[in-house]
C-alpha cells in the first residue's frame, strides 16, 4: 500500500501520476488497483507497525526491560504520546529515532521485508 498526503491547495496532477506508476511498476502482476482518498493524514501502517514491534523486542531483550517497559521508554524518549496516533511520515521519523539510538548503543536493528515499506512506503 502507498500513502501521500494531498492538500487542496497544491497540484494534485503530478502526485497521482507518479502513485499510479509506481504501483504498478512494484505491482506488475496487478492488473487492477483501487485508489482511495479519506480526510485526514494517514495512520502507521501495517509495516511500520511490525518493524515497530521487533525493533522494540529487540531493545527490549538487550536491556532486560519487558516490551511494555520499553514501549514507554521509547515513546518518552522521543516525546510520543501515542504511536497509533502518529501519521505514516511521523511514524517514519519515530522509527528513525529508534535506529539511531540502537547504533548509538551498538544495537544491530534487523531489515526485514517490512522495511522498505515502513520506511519508503515500498516494498
């Protein structure tokens, strides 16, 4: 899935051309595609809420924390009040927090298949 936040008034020509060929330049099985267009900025994705929750386990598993703990930890860190509040392109700046903060600590984060969509809104 790809989401773009689009505003009245800017050009919309541009952003629903490159979406259309993006998608089915990633998709090229796809013969059929729905666009959807709903007010408000988008939530997390599914993505970024899976790489979410490994990274999280990660840290949490190498400091001893629970995943509740470091759940907490995280959002305080990074002054979050709720991650299923925040948009797609701030869960994307959270998650980049997180990295750097496990290369502060010499934490190696994994890059799963989620990543690239997470981060990109690719796969």
């Amino acid at each position: 899935m790809i989401n773009r936040v689009i505003k009245r008034n800017e050009p919309k020509e541009n952003v629903f051309k490159s979406l259309v060929q993006d998608f089915y330049r990633d998709n090229p099985q796809v013969d059929i595609a729905t666009i959807c267009i709903y007010e408000g900025k988008p939530k997390r994705s599914d993505a970024q809420s899976r790489l979410y929750f490994l990274w999280r386990d990660i840290f949490a598993k190498e400091t001893g924390d629970t995943q509740s703990e470091m759940h907490k930890t995280l959002k305080k860190k990074f002054k979050v009040v709720s991650t299923k509040e925040l948009t797609v392109l701030d869960f994307v700046a959270f998650l980049d927090d997180i990295d750097n903060l496990a290369a502060e600590y010499d934490i190696t984060l994994p890059r799963t298949n989620d990543y690239q969509e997470a981060m990109y809104g690719k796969t």
